[in-house]
C-alpha cells in the first residue's frame, strides 16, 4: 500500500466518522455486539448467510457500523475495492449457490440481501467513488459465475 492511498483510507476512515457521527447519535458504533469481528467470516454456507442476512436487516447500529467498516477496506478501483469486500465476507463455497439476479430457481437472488445494499453503500462511502460510480457499474462488477472456477483452481494448486 503507497503513502497516496494510506492517506486516502485515512481520509476515509474520517469522513465515515463523522457521517456516522452526525447522522444519529442514537447508535454506539463502539459496541462490541456490533462489531464486524465478532462474526466469523468469510461465511460459508446459507444457514450463516441467512443468519448475518436477519441481523443486518433487524439491527440499524449493526448495518451502519458493518457498512463503515467495509468502507475501510479500499482499493485502487472500485472493481478491486467490491472484490475484497466480498473476498472478506464470503467463501467460493457459498458463492457458487448464489446468482445476482437469482435467474436460476437453484441459485439464491443474491441483490434481494440486506448484505448487498451494504456492500454497494461501502463502496459509495468511499469519497473517490462517491458521485462518479454508479450502481449499475457496482452491480456488473459482483461475479458470482466466477465461484466454481475459483474453487477448481483452488484445489488443483494443492
């Protein structure tokens, strides 16, 4: 990581801050139950993404804190700043039972999850991305097909 993005992610860091800071101070972003750490990721089959799913919808101070924390992660891109957020949050394994627009009757819908809003609102956080991606542009980067090949090539390195 160069200095030009050390300050950046700083930057960032501060201006999610004081978003969350200002806009309702009703939550405490410092609350340990509410802390991304306290969840095992990345997660890895659905009963856990259906659970993590729940929580983000039901809690408010959890979603916002989750969305600020995704926010950090950064990248050069937004492309390569979407594929560590879903790196961190999830497994190829669960990915391979997930389509973004659940065309498949096998496959989850993965754009009707709390989890997806939150993903793309981390990466409007970002200060660089803020006015200058949109969310159809977020959308087209999520590869979910992706997922098997990653786990083939996974195993054959071994």
């Amino acid at each position: 990581m160069d200095i030009a993005q050390r300050i950046e992610s700083i930057e960032t860091r501060l201006d999610g801050n004081n978003i969350s800071n200002t806009s309702s101070n009703c939550y405490n972003n410092t609350s340990t139950l509410n802390d991304i750490s306290d969840c095992i990721l990345p997660l890895d089959n659905t009963t856990d993404l259906d659970t993590y799913n729940d929580k983000i919808s039901g809690d408010r101070a959890f979603q916002i804190n989750l969305t600020n924390q995704l926010s950090y992660i950064g990248g050069k891109h937004y492309k390569s700043m979407n594929k560590r957020i879903m790196n961190k949050l999830f497994s190829d394994e669960l990915l391979q039972h997930c389509s973004y627009s659940g065309k498949s009757a096998k496959k989850l819908k993965f754009s009707n999850l709390a989890v997806c809003s939150v993903i793309l609102d981390a990466v409007k956080q970002q200060s660089k991305y803020k006015n200058k991606v949109s969310e159809s542009e977020m959308e087209e980067v999520i590869v979910l097909a992706q997922a098997p090949f990653n786990i083939k090539r996974k195993t054959q390195k071994i």
